[in-house]
C-alpha cells in the first residue's frame, strides 16, 4: 500500500546539538497543520550523538544515520531526496517553531499560487525583544546579511513581502524546483549557502515571499561558535564564492572594487574578537577558487536579460542599511 505524500517535508540536519534537537522536535508536536513528516540527517555527531529521540506526537518521522559529517548542504540535499512532500520546511536544530508555523505557511502557498520559495520570520531564542532574521538580504557589492538581524522586534514587518532570499534555518521551497536547480551547492559545507541558492533561484526568475506570521525562535550558531575559525573560515569563502560564481558579469565587473574593499572592512572590524587565521584562510581560499566555480556548469544559472534585471533590483544598493542589518523587503505588487 503507498504511503499517502504529506504536504510538508521538515529537514533538520543535526551535528552535536544534543538537547537542542529535542526542543525542535517537541515544537514539531504541537503544530496545529499536522500533514507533514520530518526528516532527521544526524551528520555523525560526536557530542551528544542521537539516541533516544522522543517523537511521540509527530505524524511520521525517518533519522537519516550518516557516517560523515557532510555539512548543512549535503544533508539537506540528501533529506531532500528523500522526502515525499510537496513543500520543504527547512528548520535548524537550535530552533524552535511556534504551534501555527505550518499553518501559516500553507495558508500563504495558498494565497501566492505562482510563488515557489518562501522566507519565515526568525525571532532570537535568548533575547525575545530582538529579530534574528527576516529574510536573507543581499548588498550589490556582494555583501549578504540576515534582514533585522539584532534589530527590534518592532521592526518585522507587518505584511506578507518579497525579500531576496530565504534564511536557511526556516526556508520553504517547493521540493521539484529544489530538485530541479540542483539544491544546495555541496562544496559550501555550511554557511552562505542559502544566499548561492537564493541567487541561482533570481537568475532563474524566481521570487522569494517573505512570511511574518510564521514565526521560528532561533539560537544561532550554537554549535559552531559565532566567531570560531570554523565560521570565519566558511563566511568569509562562501560570501566570496557565491558572489563571484553567480553574479551577472557587467554587475560583477561594475561592484567588484566594492566587494574587495568591504571584505577588508569586514576584516578590520572583526580583529578584536574573531579568529583572524580563519578569516584570511576564508579570503584568500574565496578569491583564488571562486573564479573557478564560475565557468563549471553544475550549480550555475544562465541568465537572461529580464533575469539579470530582476536580480539587480532586489539587491540593496544603501550601505547604511547594510551597516545597520535593517530589513530589506519589498511590496509585493512591484514584482
């Protein structure tokens, strides 16, 4: 007897969040829309491997055991394949999803029928007055950032909008188009990943709905160290990759003075408190194989020009908002 696809597959990919992967879970149970399965890839977590999950409560559930740690790209890709649901909810392992998540979100693939990626709203797990992300946003000069990261939670906006790119830790994408793009690029590991996608999915004509009723609480970087050599390591080479693999070349050629002299900015300004090897690694490594990345075929889009335009107006070309991680979202009748 076939099994009956859910409307909604829920991919955590899980290494060394212990208890935190519980707490995730436990909000999974209380979801008011209950047509959906989660999928589990533990990466061969080390610290506080799985064990006894407790997952009474969840529709259906499948743990994904690997033997490597492939990194958040892989493993999501991997769940992805293996998923039956129309829709991908994406959730981290250090989140937590309020009871309507769901619920919000298929009321908005119901209200958007044309659109195919969705954006959450994060709020900070720790500090529940402040955003942790409404969108992901993306500077011209090759620059991305979580929109409102750390700003107040008066600032989330009050209506459905376009924004560029979803946050990896809440994405929604419809599972065909993810399969169909190629799904995450799997030599980005983690981080920055999300905004790669985000760009091939614009250049492929793709917009991105912002959604401020579906709500996930958010502890970033709880397993990997905000500032560790591990994070500025992959940062600052992934932000340098999927620039320079994905951005139109009369755009690259106009911005990349501008990338470069950020980059050093970003540097300058992280010397007091971030692991400064990792950040130089980062750099150089993204400078010297980014090039490479964009003459190879597999996870690269040819554009056409109605394309390229689009991409050009959803990035935001005011520093100050850049500077000041403000949210960049849009009306949704200018799309």
């Amino acid at each position: 007897m076939s099994r009956v696809q859910p409307l909604f597959s829920v991919l955590i990919v899980n290494y060394n969040a212990g208890e935190l992967l519980q707490n995730a879970l436990n909000s999974l149970k209380n979801q008011t829309f209950r047509d959906f399965e989660v999928l589990v890839v533990d990466n061969h977590s080390e610290r506080n491997p799985i064990g006894d999950l407790d997952t009474n409560g969840i529709p259906n559930i499948r743990v994904l055991r690997e033997k490597t740690n492939h990194g958040f790209a892989k493993g999501n890709n991997l769940a992805a394949q293996e998923a039956t649901g129309k829709w991908l909810a994406l959730l981290n392992p250090d989140a937590t999803a309020d009871p309507n998540w769901l619920a919000e979100i298929h009321k908005a693939t119901e209200r958007h029928r044309n659109c195919r990626v969705f954006a959450c709203g994060q709020i900070n797990m720790d500090e529940p007055e402040l955003l942790d992300g409404a969108g992901d946003a993306y500077f011209a000069f090759g620059i991305p950032w979580r929109g409102g990261f750390e700003r107040p939670i008066s600032e989330l906006p009050n209506r459905d909008s376009l924004c560029f790119s979803p946050c990896g830790a809440s994405a929604v994408y419809d599972r065909q188009l993810f399969l169909e793009i190629g799904g995450f690029d799997e030599r980005f590991f983690c981080y920055c990943e999300d905004v790669d996608l985000g760009m091939r999915l614009q250049l492929s004509n793709e917009k991105c709905v912002f959604l401020p009723d579906a709500i996930i609480h958010h502890k970033g970087s709880a397993t990997s160290g905000r500032y560790s050599h591990f994070t500025m390591y992959h940062g600052f080479r992934n932000r340098t990759w999927a620039y320079l693999k994905n951005m139109p070349l009369s755009v690259l050629i106009l911005t990349l003075p501008g990338h470069l002299a950020l980059m050093l900015y970003i540097y300058l300004r992280n010397m007091g408190h971030a692991d400064l090897k990792g950040m130089r690694k980062g750099m150089w490594h993204g400078l010297k194989d980014g090039w490479s990345l964009r003459w190879q075929d597999e996870y690269t889009v040819k554009p056409n020009r109605e394309a390229i335009w689009n991409l050009v107006r959803s990035m935001a070309w005011n520093p100050v908002r850049l500077s000041q991680r403000g949210v960049h979202v849009w009306d949704l009748r200018t799309a």
